[in-house]
C-alpha cells in the first residue's frame, strides 16, 4: 500500500528552504506512519 504525498508543483519555484522544511516534514510522516503500522501488525 503506497501513501500519495503532494506532488512539487514546478510553478511556482519556492525557495529551497521550503523544500527542505517540507521534507523533513515528510520524513518525520513517514517515520510516525511506520511506527504507527509497526504496533498495528505486533
């Protein structure tokens, strides 16, 4: 099962800070949802 995130839209560029707030953010979700599917299937 694959979770969908929200495409890079190329217009507008934002600046590459954003960028990478944004995927830390999607690694600090990823990690979470991980754990949270881990204690569901134990």
């Amino acid at each position: 099962m694959t979770r969908t995130y929200p495409l890079r839209h190329p217009v507008p560029e934002p600046p590459p800070e954003v960028w990478r707030e944004w995927d830390v953010r999607k690694a600090l979700y990823d990690l979470v949802s991980r754990r949270a599917l881990d204690a569901d299937i134990s």
